[in-house]
C-alpha cells in the first residue's frame, strides 16, 4: 500500500494511515519528502509499506531509508578518465545522527533514478551534495580535532599509572610505553582507505590522506606491540591489550555520535596528523582547531 514491490515498476501510496504514519517517521529523521514516479513518498521508492491480514501495518526493505553520500569517484590507474561509481549511492549512506542534525531534510532518493520524475531532483541532490561537503570538512575535522584531545587525556591517565605500578624507572616504563603505542597505531591506521566524490564541478582535485609519520605519537591508541618483550611483561602488555580494546571502542563510539562512518577513519587520521605536525612545529604547545579536512570538495 506505500512505495514498490516490484522493482520500482508500480510506486504505490494507497493507505492513508500507513502513509502518515512513515511520513511522520520521515519527518523525524530529517527526510526529505519527494516525487517517486506520480506518488510523493517520505522514503526511498523502493521501501514497502504493507497492511496485513491482521490489520497491522508492516515495512519492510529499510537497506535504504538513509540518504547516500554523494557519489564517490573512482581514479583508473595511467588514465586521466574519472569514473563516477553510481552504484555508491546504494551502499554509501550517511549516518542517522548526522542527517538528523543537517539544516535541511535529505532525500533518501538522491543521485538515483527514483526521483527522476520530481522537478525538484537538481535541488535535492545538491542539498546531499553540500551535507557531504559538511561530514567532509566540518564535520570530520572538528571530530578529530575532539579526538586528539580525548586521547591525550586517556594517555595522560596512563602514564601516570604506569608511573605510579612500575617496578623500573618511570622514564624507562613511560619510554617503552611509548613505543609500543606508537608501533600499534601505526599498524592500526596503515591498512585505512580514502576516496574522493564527484563535486559535480567536472575538477580533479586531490585529497590527500596520506598523513604524515611525525603524528603517530599523537594518535596512539591504547599500547602493546609483540616485538621487544621483557619476560616479566606479560602484565604490561595484557594492560595494554585491554587499552587498546577500549580506545577502539570508544574511537567507534565517538564517530558513531558525531554520525561520521567508520570507513572515514583515513580522513580523520589525516587532520590528527595535520594536527600532530603543527604540535610539532610548535614545540608542543599549540592545538588549532579544525585542521585540515580536506579540499572542499
């Protein structure tokens, strides 16, 4: 009685109950409302909204209630070709926390042929185009900008209580410390991925997210390293194994609450090390704010 069952051959808004009451769960996840073939839906085109024989109203295929981010591009190796990846829009989604916070509702349907017919697609799809030039460069900066402080603090703790347990001296426990923190950072965000989108401008403008190595220090996330063990260390590094579980969990929940996906984490870790490289500069002593997110794409 709401949206296509059949591949988006025949869109349906049949139930008047049924259609107000996902309406109004549109409206409260900040959606957009928009013109799938002749029928105004709140969701995507190819959410079904049944009535049963029990007189309950279901939904079903919800993969796509979110708006997509827009489309991601693709660089083929000794070309200068740039291949939009269509298909991006049905997989690539922004978070719920993030759409729900924009100024302005999304469309579910954005980039896709669903809303083909609404005269106000060029709309809808620049208004996803700018929420991801937000989650790019405001969103993800001020994240990591949070993020560093965050795990400073947690370090802080730590070493004060590797200091306060240790049976070696406190510059040597806070040395080797360090060491194996910075060597299971590095191998954590090594295997990270990045991409670029298509802004629409016809330009091919990098975004370089390969960091730099003088930030690792910075963004080391809890500690523990198999090489270079002491034989009475093993309690060190279970400690530092449980550490490293939660700076993970709580880098997740972070990202999650600032509604930034996981596979961000290349462009996160590239404005830390922004960060960490003019800490350095500074002797340690600055913190800036935002850092560098990216062209503004």
């Amino acid at each position: 009685v709401y949206g296509s069952c059949d591949g988006a051959t025949i869109h349906r808004r049949e139930n008047d109950d049924v259609a107000a009451r996902i309406d109004a769960v549109g409206a409260k996840l900040n959606l957009a409302p928009h013109v799938v073939a002749d029928k105004r839906l709140a969701v995507a085109g190819d959410v079904e909204g049944h009535r049963g024989t029990d007189g309950r109203g279901y939904v079903l295929d919800l993969q796509r209630v979110f708006p997509p981010e827009a489309p991601a591009r693709e660089r083929i190796e000794a070309d200068t070709r740039v291949v939009v990846d269509a298909r991006a829009v049905f997989y690539r989604f922004l978070r719920p926390e993030f759409v729900a916070r924009h100024s302005v509702p999304l469309s579910s349907d954005a980039f896709s042929n669903f809303q083909r017919a609404d005269c106000r697609a060029t709309e809808l799809n620049n208004d996803v185009r700018h929420a991801t030039n937000v989650l790019y460069c405001r969103t993800i900066p001020n994240f990591a900008t949070r993020l560093v402080q965050l795990v400073a603090e947690r370090m802080r703790t730590r070493r004060r209580r590797a200091m306060s347990t240790t049976t070696t001296t406190p510059s040597a426990a806070l040395a080797s410390s360090q060491q194996r923190r910075r060597h299971r950072a590095r191998d954590q965000m090594r295997s990270a991925g990045s991409y670029d989108y298509d802004d629409g401008d016809g330009s091919d403008d990098d975004d370089d997210d390969t960091g730099g190595g003088s930030g690792c220090g910075y963004f080391a996330l809890g500690g523990g390293d198999d090489g270079g063990r002491d034989d009475d260390a093993g309690s060190d590094d279970d400690s530092d194994d449980d550490d490293v579980d939660a700076d993970l969990r709580m880098v997740i929940e972070e990202l999650h609450r600032d509604g930034i996906n996981i596979r961000h984490l290349a462009r996160v870790r590239a404005v830390v090390f922004s960060i960490a490289a003019r800490l350095d500069d500074d002797g340690g002593s600055g913190g800036g704010s935002g850092g560098r997110g990216g062209d503004d794409v």
